[in-house]
C-alpha cells in the first residue's frame, strides 16, 4: 500500500511540474540585479531582459537590491520559489568571492541552478584625469610618494577589485587607503569628480571614460591585451605578472526550479545574445559574450567550479575578512 501511495505521488509530483512547464512562463519575471542601477551588471540585464521579453513572451521586471557585496540581492532569489519567475543575475563576487568571505544565509552552488554565462570583462587600473602619472611606472612610483595617502576605488570589501589592489600592493611594494563602494556606479562618479585617485574596477563599466579622456587606464589584468583598448597593456607585459581577473556574468535560479523551466530560460537567453542588436550593445559597452557552447547550465557550473577552487587560497591568503 505504502509503495502505491508513494508512486501516485511521484507521477502527481511529475504531472504537476510537467504542467508548470508546459505553461510557464504565465505572468511576469523578476530578475534581481544585487548592485545599484546604472552600473555594468544592472546594464547588463536590462539589455538582456530586454530581448528576452519577445523570446518568452512575457514582461521582465528588473530589481535592484543592493548591499553587502551582492550578498543580499542573492539571498533574495535563493530564498525564493524556485518556479522560474525570480532569477539572479551575478558575477566573480557573488558566485565565487563571496562564500569564502562572509557567513551567507545561503550556499551559491547548493542553493542555486545555473542557466547560462552570459558575458565577460576584464578588471583594469584607471585614475583621475589629473593624477600626475602617464604610465604603470609612474603610477608606482607616485603611489610611494604618497607613502599610502592616495586612494583606491573597489566595488566590495574582499571583492575581485580588492583582493587583486591588494595583491598588487604587495608586488609593487605600495600602500593606499582602500574605499569600498556599493556598486560601480558610485564608484565612477567618484573618481570622475576627483573625490578618489585610482580604482580596479570593471574595464567595461569605465571603457566610455576612458575613451574620451576623462580616465586614465594604466593596465589590464588579463595575459592579452583587450580588444576594446588595445593600447592599454597587461600587467604581465609591464613585469607583474598572475594578476589575472575578470568579470564573468551568468544567471542562476533557485535549487529545484524545473529542468523544462531552465531549459526555456536557457534557450531565451541562447537567442538574445545571438541577436545582432545585442551583441553590439554588449560590445560597446565592452562586454565579451560568452561563445554559443558555454551558454549552457553546465558550462555556468563548471566556470563557477573552476573559479571557486582557483580564487578560495588566495582569498584565504590575503587574510580579509567581512562581518
């Protein structure tokens, strides 16, 4: 009796989630940007959620719950249905920085389903307009001038900016006051108005500024020169090298979301980024698109796996450490 009652249960249990997936999406989506609006990843879904709205059918909302490093936009999709109408759109720090540094409410693999990686960016050093230095050498040696009064933008205590400034300033024998920001955003108008020196920052979220003039870039945190700004070279062409750090994009949604929901999310994702239109905003705005074979559940997975076991020593390493 006990196995009869059990297999109803289990054909009910696949009845009903054949039935969601078969109607989703029925009404609107969320997608919870962890940053303020305005910065590189709120751009990035917006353009995303965009296009995605004629591939399902349905209106994307986008949310901005900022805070804690991104910690409390992603707490936010993890402790929410996993129906498919709330998805998380996060980065290095959320999916990889994050767990090693702060005692989350959440687990960002255990917790999550990936859907698709979505684009990739390079952390960069760029500075005020009018910082008296022209090249990386200058800038070393103007930061050991300052004898650790200048100071440096990060998005996030313990971040992929922070943990890559502060490794810097080992290799280079320089010290700086670190500021923390809740988001790119605030960030840039900051160094824009000559409130901060100098920032690692996403190369993306300040390639404009820098094109016109109003930043200087010094170097790129990548083994090859970026196309978006070929004159700006690396730190390993410059002697400094195994500083490499980016900005990779994905989608997630809560663990137990229905396969045949990810797969029509997967699937919406896979045509709007193969839009022409989007893919020429996203190189505008600097932003690499993952190739089409890593637009997958299980290409986010093992990105996410990879980069958790390279990051976590060297997180651990530089001893920070968020409340």
């Amino acid at each position: 009796m006990r196995k009869l009652v059990a297999l109803v249960l289990t054909i009910l249990t696949a009845c009903t989630v054949a039935a969601v997936a078969d109607s989703y999406p029925s009404r609107a989506i969320i997608i919870v940007v962890p940053y303020p609006a305005g910065g590189p990843t709120d751009t990035i879904a917006r353009i995303l959620a965009e296009r995605m709205q004629g591939a399902l059918g349905q209106k994307i909302v986008i949310e901005n719950v900022s805070g804690a490093g991104g910690s409390i936009g992603v707490g936010r999709v993890a402790h929410s249905p996993a129906d498919g109408y709330t998805l998380s759109i996060g980065h290095t720090q959320t999916a990889v920085f994050n767990p090693v540094l702060m005692k989350l409410n959440y687990d960002v693999v255990k917790d999550f389903e990936p859907v698709s990686l979505i684009a990739d960016t390079p952390i960069w050093i760029v500075s005020r307009k009018s910082l008296p230095a022209d090249d990386l050498r200058g800038l070393i040696a103007w930061l050991k001038s300052e004898n650790g009064k200048a100071t440096m933008g990060t998005v996030g205590v313990g971040g992929p900016t922070d943990v890559a400034a502060r490794f810097f300033g080992k290799r280079t024998g320089t010290s700086f006051q670190i500021v923390p920001y809740t988001g790119g955003a605030p960030e840039l108008t900051d160094m824009l108005g000559g409130h901060i020196d100098f920032a690692f920052g996403q190369a993306a979220a300040q390639l404009a500024q820098v094109q016109n003039g109003q930043l200087k870039a010094f170097a790129v945190l990548q083994p090859k020169r970026w196309w978006a700004a070929p004159d700006v070279p690396t730190l390993d062409e410059l002697g400094i090298p195994d500083i490499d750090a980016s900005f990779w994009h994905g989608i997630w949604v809560p663990k137990g979301t229905p396969p045949d929901v990810i797969a029509k999310l997967d699937a919406a994702i896979r045509v709007s980024l193969a839009d022409p239109g989007v893919q020429e905003r996203f190189k505008k705005l600097g932003q690499d698109i993952w190739p089409a074979d890593f637009q997958t559940p299980q290409a986010l997975a093992a990105k996410q796996q990879a980069e958790i076991a390279k990051w976590t020593p060297i997180i651990k390493a530089t001893g920070i450490a968020v409340q």
